[in-house]
C-alpha cells in the first residue's frame, strides 16, 4: 500500500521560517562578523597590492540557485602572470 503525501502541503524552502528568519539572520550576523573581520581584509589587500599590483581581487563567474549565475569575490594571491610561469620555477 502506497501512501500518499499530501499535494497542499509546503515544500521546506517555501515556509516562512526559511525564507524569512533564516535570511535575517544570515544577514545580521554576517554584519556583525564583518566589522572584525575587516582589518584582516585590508591588510591582506595591502599585501597584495604590494606583492603583485592590480587586480587585488579575482572575480569568476559561478553558477548558482536554479541557474542564476553570480559574481565570486576572492584574494588574488596567485598573480596575474604567475600562472603561466609555474613551470619556469
């Protein structure tokens, strides 16, 4: 015997808890975790800058939730050029 689900019934990522609560919350803590963090990002983006020049941020293109795709941010630590010359070492 099968039972069946019921066709009225909302999907998890449908409910007011996860598109709502889970949202603020992600926001506010990520506010709040950045402001120590912050430092540390401009010290690494000195760094960068004045290991390789620009660009101090890499920026690839992802695919994401049902085919949207965005933006990545991340340190470019490994250069422009030095990709190429990983075999010249």
């Amino acid at each position: 015997m099968y039972l069946k689900m019921k066709t009225s019934e909302k999907k998890a990522y449908d409910r007011f808890y996860n598109r709502y609560v889970k949202r603020m919350l992600d926001f506010v803590l990520a506010v709040i975790l950045f402001i120590p963090v912050l430092p540390f990002y401009v010290i690494i983006s000195v760094l960068i800058l004045l290991d390789d020049g620009f660009p101090v941020f890499y920026r690839p293109l992802r695919g994401g939730y049902k085919g949207r795709s965005f933006i990545e941010w991340k340190f470019g630590t490994v250069g422009v050029n030095k990709k190429r010359c990983l075999e010249c070492a």
